[in-house]
C-alpha cells in the first residue's frame, strides 16, 4: 500500500511539473508571437514612412545615384533607428544580378554585412514580409525583419526595408513578459504542493486512524473474547471502570470467578481466596509488592457466590505502562478445573490399567516394524504367558517373540500386521507359541498401527491374549458338531460340505452315494426300549466300519440312517458287489430281530452341479423305495430315469397345488358329481362332489395323486375350502333349478376336520352361497378313526347338531370296526367297492356285505353301497334293503353341466332298471 500511494504521489508531482511546463511553454509562444506581430506592424508602418517612388529611382540609379535623395533617405533611416530604441539598424536591400547588396544603411557604410542567406531572397521572390530568426554575423546575433517595397509604376518589388534587433534584447523582452506567468506557475506549485502534503498527511492519519481502530477491536476481541480471566489490580482490590473504563475486567474474569466487575470492585482478592491457598498467595504477594520478583505463578481457588470453589492458575505481573502508580498490576486467571479433572482421570486410567494389565491373561505390547518386529514394550503378564521375564524380550535382549511363534504361523502373522498397517486398520490373528517350559500355547494378538512422522517412527501397540482353553473348546465343539454323538461317525453336516467340494472338481471319477436306512428299527423302540434301539445302531454302524476305506467314507445322517460316500470305484459292478456285501451282512444283523431295511444308491454325474440337499433327498427316496420292495430286505435300489420321472411329476403337482391357491379363480382345479340313487323311492337323492386336478403337462391328475401332496405341503385347507365352495355353489344351483330334495357330499381330510375353526368356516360359506346344512354331507375316510378319536367324534357330533349328514367312506378298508362305530355319531356307512364287487362272485352266501348292510341298520345308520356297475349288483343289494348306490351303473362323475343336463332328463319316478 505505501509503494502504491508512493508512484501515486510521484505521478501527481510530474503530472504538476508536466502541466506547468506546458503552460510556461504556451505562454512563451504566445509572448513570442506577439512580439513578432509587432515588430512587423511596425516595420509596415516604417515602410510606408519612406516614398516607394524615391527607393525604386535609388534602386535603379545603381551608378550615380541622386546625392540629395540619398542622404535624405540615409538621414531617415539614421533618424529611424535612433529614434526606435528596439531597432539596432535599419537598412534597405536590393537585388541585383542575383545577389543581395545594401542600397543604404542608417549608420555608417559597411556596418551591416549582409550574407548570402536564402531569408534574404524570400522577400524578393514573394514579395512577403519575412521574420528571420536569431542569425549571427561579425557584429553579433540579431533577428531581422524584412519588408518588401514596390514600384509604383510596375508593383514590382525594387527593394527591401530591413530592421535589426539585437537577439538578447528581444529575448530579454519576452523573458520580462513571462515573468508574471512564471510566478503564477511557481504560485500553483506551491498551492498544489501544499494540498498533495495535507492530502498525504490526511491519507498517513486515515490509515494510523485504521491501525488505530483494528488494535482497539483486536485488543477488545482478544480482552472480552479471551478464555482468560484478565483483571487490573491495584494492591489488594480490584480497580474500577471508573479508573479504567471497560477495560478493567475482563468478561471471562467474571465467568471464571462467578462475580460481576461491579461486586469485584467492593471486594479485595484475599475476601475471595480459598482460606488453605491465601497464606501461600499473600506470601508470594508481598515479595512481588516490596520489589523483589516482577511477578508469580500460583495454582490456588477462589471462592465463587454459592461457596463452591473454583481452581485456577493465577499469574500475577506488573503494568509496565504505568510507572506513577507501581501498586497497579496485572492479574491473569485459567480455570484450570477441567485440567485437573482430566489428570484426575488420566491418574485413574493408569490405574486402572496398571490394574487390568496385571490381571490380563496374556501381555500388552508395542514393537517396531522392523524385520524381527522388536519389542519396546512389554507387560508383566508375558511371565505367565511364555515363561519369560519381560525384559528379555524387550530389544531382543535375550531372545526375540518372532522365535517363539510356530515357524508354520509366522508368514501369516507377518501378512497381518503388514497387510493391516498399509491400510492402517486393526488386525487380530490367531497362532501358537512355543514356553520357555516347551508347552505349546494358542494365543490371540489384536493390535493396530501407530504412524509417526517418519515411516521409521511406526509402531504396532496390541495385547496378546492366552486362548488356549477357548481352543481346546473350540476343538470338542467342531468335534461334537462333526461327529454323530451315537457312533462317533462323521456327520451329514461333513458329508455335505465334502459334496460341495468335490462337485466344484470337474475332473472328479466315479462317485456315489450309498444310504442305508435301518427306519424299521422304530418299531423295536417301542417293544424293548430306546437303548435296546441304540446298541442296535451302534452294532450296525461298527459293522458299516469295516466296508470303510479311503475311497469309502461312512456318515451317520440321521439316528437310524447312514451312508457311504464312495469315489474312484471302477464301474457299477463293482458298486454293486459292495452292496451286495452290505446286504448279506445287515440281513444277518437283523434277521434276529424279524426287521428289515433299505439301501438306496446315487450315482453322481461328474459336475453335475445338483444341489447337495437335492441329492441327499433322491438317495432318501431311493432307500424307502428300497424298504418297499417285496424282495428280502436291505436289496439295493439304485437311482433310475423312473425314480426321476416320479420325483418330476411329484415337484409338477405340487406347483400345480400352489397354483390353486395363489390363484383366484379355479386354477386347474376341476368339479365332477356322481349322482347317488336312493333304493326305496328310485330317485337321485343327491350327488357326490369328486375333486379332479387338471394339469397343463401331466393332465387330469387323480385324487389319491394329488391329495396326499396336499396335505404333506399343507395345502389341503386352503384347497379344500374351495372345493366347498364349489361344491356349494353346484347345490345352490340345483336348488334354483327345483330340485329341492338333493344332497351334496364333500370328501374331508383329518386335517381339514381337527382344523379349529373347521366348522364354523363350513357353516360360514354356506351361510355366503345360502345353502341350508341339510342340503349338505360329509364324508370321511376310515383312516380318520386311526388319529385323534375323541376329537373326531365331538367334531362330527358338532356337525350334526348343525343338520349336516356325516358319513364314513371306504367303510371295511382296515381301520373300522362296529365298536368304534357304534360310537360315532355318523348318519352313514359307505360301503366299499371290494365289497361290492363280491357279488358278481357265485358263492353269494360267502359274502358278509348284507352283515355290513344289517349291522349299519342296527347301529342307527344307513348304508350306501359305491362302486354299482351291474344291474346283479343293484338287485342283490335291494334285496339286502340297502339304502342307497352309486356306482357307474347310475352314472359316471359328471361335469357340473352334464350333472345338471342328467338330472333334466331322467323324472324324478322312473325306475332304474
């Protein structure tokens, strides 16, 4: 800035300089200009003095010239120099063969000496007057003015009038002219110089004004803003504003002390100060007040308003701008509370890490990343970890910890601290040492990095814990989760990770799967007991150990299940020689106890990428089917193309299932009714609601197909209820039609009947189509009776209540007998169809279907009779009173528009032949 306002200052003054210059210069100019107008004004006005007729004839008298006209004109010429003092000479030229020549002169002749120069010519030759320049000759330098005089007869110029000045009169002249311009000028400069001096002195106080002004804003910010308590002190008391004004005390004075300026100016510093630190304070006071320290440090506290003290470090000092008053000085305050809460803390962290280090079941460390990462530090607790003090592993000094870590540990521990500190994170890694007793210990280092300035400066702090127990654990824990509890065996959780393994190996051989599933030894479970069933599976799997080989692995995958996972046997000979070793030693192991069991056999395709639950899946399949054969037991059953095709068509209908339910229409899901004939009045009583499942690739799919699916994937509830409905809505169309006498009949599950809500879901679709229960059956399988019977049978005495017929289907199947009939509160017996099919057989009398049909009547039921295909059946059984048929002989299941077109066709009286 004061370079700038320096060129500034410097470009006004030639600026000044420049300007005056140019004004003198005009000025001269102008003075100049005049000065020569008028000598020429003047010299017109000599030349008209003299006849223009009398210089021509002298002129042209160049050899006798006319003495009188002569001296008259000489004697004018002299009379006009004399009489002009400015003029030094007068003079008339004339021309002749072209030189200048002096016709005549005002002095004496010879006293002019006219030169050959071209200004004098010019007059001649323009006939203008000619205002020569200072020029120099013999009598000195002079400024000539030259006026042309013509001859009256022929205006020719016939000769010239010349008038000399000296040049440093004319000089002299112009010089006494501009002497008042001069003084105007050096008055200017002097005013302008004037002016620039206050405006440069007005401009140095603005910017002292300025500094002026940020000291006093930087020393209020740094006194009013300063985390520093600052007070001014005149011996024992606080000075007040009226002394100093604002800047006595400090804001941050009076936070840290508790008090406003005004109570501090009515107190003395001893009234505040803590009483254990004031005899301290007043001592330290008194020597700096008799002159012998310059000022003090004390950490003491004062007391605030509410009686709390506060601790502070205290600096006392002298006012060095003030020497009149020497009692003045300086206080400056901390709050130092904090600070000392900190090193409180700090003191309690160190304790209680001395605490946690002596007590830490392992050591603490720092070393320097270097190649044997030397110890810097290391705590007390490394005795009872390796066996060595401390200091012998700090600098190496006895030996170095990289010696005691396992050689095969060593790289890995070194990546990770490596790896670790270049992306300065923490690190943990897990390896063993060596004692100095020879012991073999697990240990966990946990550590990160700490950068200094210079990668020389890096250091790497951790703990290293003892973690040998949790090792051991972890060691019975992998071998618990590996190992059958039962017989020690490898588990399915081994088996499958090794299938995984061994399926990313393209180029792995021959591979199987071989499953024995001993499941019939439930059976024995519940006649000897569950250990007579342990020590059983114990032999068997002692007995499967001595087929076990490299090649040949044995996995327990289930209590009663086991498999061998085979590799590189040579071809499916081979494979089937084992198996039939195994088969001819479990059937000798099982033969005593009247049991069998099944060995299922997967051959796995070399990458072929399957799921490994999928193929323990197949060869579970597989070993069932095995148990089913009618064969001996424990024949191998090996995985086929059929198993294949049935697994495929199982996973299609359960897709199919789940189609129906997702779906809001029917989904596949399809209708038929079978009508039912009533015997005594020969009229269809009502029909037989019969599900069918229509597939898009396996087509129409049978009930005991896709039932049992059903209920396995718990779909039957959400299934059946549509079958319900549609059942009902079939009802409530053929009661809109008249037909007010029918029945419908709809097949249910013993899982859709223990359903809790099972009845009150019925009772509320039939209430939304608006069937009445009366209209409605239920049939049931024998097999129900085998599940929860007493929960059976108050369901169906539920339904009953509410008017619904309840039947049991398939009656005689296996589980039935006329105890548990009697019991149940059913409406109906359904016979068979084996029982129907009797007869057409000739031994009439060997049939027990009219028993059935008599003891159903004895028992409170009707009989229905399914399965009526010949006209011998329909009279045998009329004449046995059954109550009711069905059957092909009646007529087929039906679409819901040919049940509906087979009920329009046939009158309610006409007779079934």
């Amino acid at each position: 800035m004061n370079r700038l306002s320096g060129w500034l200052v410097a470009w006004l003054i030639l600026t000044l300089l420049l300007t005056s210059s140019f004004y003198l210069f005009v000025a001269w100019n102008r003075y100049r200009q005049n000065a020569s107008e008028q000598a020429i004004q003047l010299a017109q006005s000599l030349a008209s003095v003299f006849h223009a007729e009398h210089v021509a004839a002298l002129a042209d008298s160049s050899e006798d010239p006319d003495q009188t006209a002569y001296l008259l004109t000489k004697n004018s010429l002299g009379e006009l120099a004399a009489s002009t003092r400015s003029i030094h000479s007068a003079y008339f030229l004339v021309e002749r063969e072209g030189e200048i020549i002096i016709l005549l002169e005002s002095g004496p002749s010879g006293l002019v000496d006219v030169e050959a120069n071209e200004l004098h010519h010019e007059p001649f030759q323009t006939g203008h007057i000619v205002l020569t320049g200072p020029v120099t000759d013999s009598r000195g330098t002079w400024i000539s003015v030259l006026v042309p005089i013509r001859d009256p007869a022929n205006q020719q110029i016939c000769a010239v009038l010349g008038l000399d000045y000296a040049a440093s009169e004319w000089t002299g002249q112009l010089w006494k002219r501009l002497v008042p311009d001069v003084v105007i000028v050096m008055c200017m400069l002097l005013l302008s110089l004037a002016f620039l001096r206050n405006l440069l002195q007005h401009a140095a106080l603005k910017r002292l004004a300025g500094k002026l002004a940020a000291r006093e804003a930087l020393y209020r910010s740094v006194f009013d803003q300063a985390p520093i308590g600052i007070a001014i002190v005149q011996d024992d008391h606080f000075v007040s504003r009226k002394e100093f004004g604002d800047a006595n005390i400090n804001p941050a004075f009076e936070a840290i002390l508790g008090r406003t300026s005004q109570e501090l100016e009515n107190l003395t510093w001893p009234e505040i100060t803590y009483a254990d630190d004031l005899e301290a304070d007043l001592e330290r006071f008194e020597s700096f007040r008799a002159g012998k320290v310059n000022g003090y440090t004390l950490e003491k506290r004062f007391i605030r308003p509410d009686g709390t003290p506060v601790w502070t470090r205290m600096l006392v000092t002298r006012l060095t701008d003030f020497p009149a008053d020497p009692s003045l000085h300086l206080c400056l305050v901390e709050d130092i509370a904090e600070r000392l809460a900190t090193a409180t803390a700090l003191r309690e962290s160190e304790r209680s890490k001395a605490v946690l280090l002596s007590h830490l079941p392992g050591l603490a460390f720092r070393c320097r990343v270097d190649r044997d990462w030397t110890m810097q530090y290391v705590s007390a607790g490394c005795l009872a970890l390796t066996g060595y003090p401390p200091e012998s592993l700090i600098d190496n000094k006895s030996l170095s910890y990289t010696s005691i870590v396992d050689p095969a540990y060593r790289g890995l521990l070194f990546a990770a601290r490596a790896g670790k500190r270049q992306t300065r994170q923490s690190y943990r890694s897990e390896y063993p040492i060596t004692t100095a007793g020879g012991e073999t210990k697990w240990v966990l280092e946990l550590g990160h990095g700490v950068f200094g300035g210079q990668s020389e400066d890096d250091t790497l702090e951790g703990m290293i814990l003892d973690i040998t127990d949790r090792k051991k654990m972890e060691n019975e824990l992998r071998t618990i989760n590996e190992h059958d509890a039962l017989t020690g065996l490898f588990n399915r959780h081994v088996l499958e990770r090794m299938l995984a393994a061994a399926d990313m190996d393209q180029a792995a051989g021959n591979r199987a799967i071989v499953s024995i599933n001993c499941a019939p030894v439930q059976v024995l479970t519940k006649t000897y007991g569950f250990h007579y069933t342990q020590d059983l599976l114990k032999k068997t799997a002692d007995l499967l150990r001595l087929f076990g080989s490299e090649q040949r692995l044995l996995f327990s995958t289930c209590w009663d299940r086991f498999v061998f996972y085979l590799t590189a046997y040579q071809n499916r000979e081979a494979l089937l020689d084992f198996c039939a070793s195994l088969s001819t030693r479990l059937t000798a192991l099982y033969k005593a106890e009247r049991i069998g069991g099944g060995i299922g056999v997967l051959e796995i395709e070399p990458g072929c990428g399957q799921d490994v639950d999928q193929l323990l899946k197949k060869v579970l399949i597989v070993s069932e089917k095995s148990m089913n054969l009618p064969e001996a037991s424990f024949q191998a059953c090996f995985f086929g193309p059929d198993i294949e095709s049935d697994l495929i068509r199982t996973e299609t209908i359960k897709r199919d299932l789940l189609r129906i339910v997702d779906d809001e229409g029917d989904g596949g899901l399809a209708l038929q009714f079978q009508p039912i004939l009533d015997l005594p009045s020969n009229r269809i009583c009502g029909f037989e609601a019969l599900c069918r499942l229509n597939s898009e690739s396996l087509g129409r799919v049978p009930p005991l197909d896709f039932i049992p699916l059903a209920e396995e994937i718990k779909l039957i509830i959400p299934i059946g209820h549509k079958i319900i409905r549609r059942a009902f809505r079939f009802l409530r169309n053929m009661l809109d039609r008249g037909y007010s006498d029918l029945t419908v009949s709809v097949n249910i599950s013993a899982i859709q009947l223990l359903q809790h809500d099972f009845v009150a879901q019925l009772l509320q679709s039939a209430c939304d189509i608006g069937v009445s229960p009366g209209h409605i059956g239920i049939e049931l399988t024998e097999s129900i009776l085998a599940t929860d019977y007493d929960e059976i049978n108050r369901r169906i005495s539920a339904l009953r209540q509410l008017g619904i017929h309840v039947a049991i289907d398939d009656f005689g199947t296996g589980y039935s007998s006329f105890a548990r009939e009697q019991a149940l509160r059913v409406d109906c017996l359904k016979i068979d169809k084996q029982f129907i099919d009797s007869l057409l057989d000739d031994q009439l009398e060997l049939s027990i279907t009219s028993d059935i049909i008599s003891m159903a009547h004895k028992l409170g039921h009707y009989a229905i009779a399914e399965g009526v295909e010949e006209e011998k059946q329909l009279l045998q059984l009329r004449s046995w009173h059954c109550d009711q048929i069905q059957g092909y002989l009646i007529g087929r299941p039906l679409d819901e528009e040919a049940a509906i077109a087979f009920l329009d066709k046939q009158p309610w009286q006409q007779a079934i032949p």
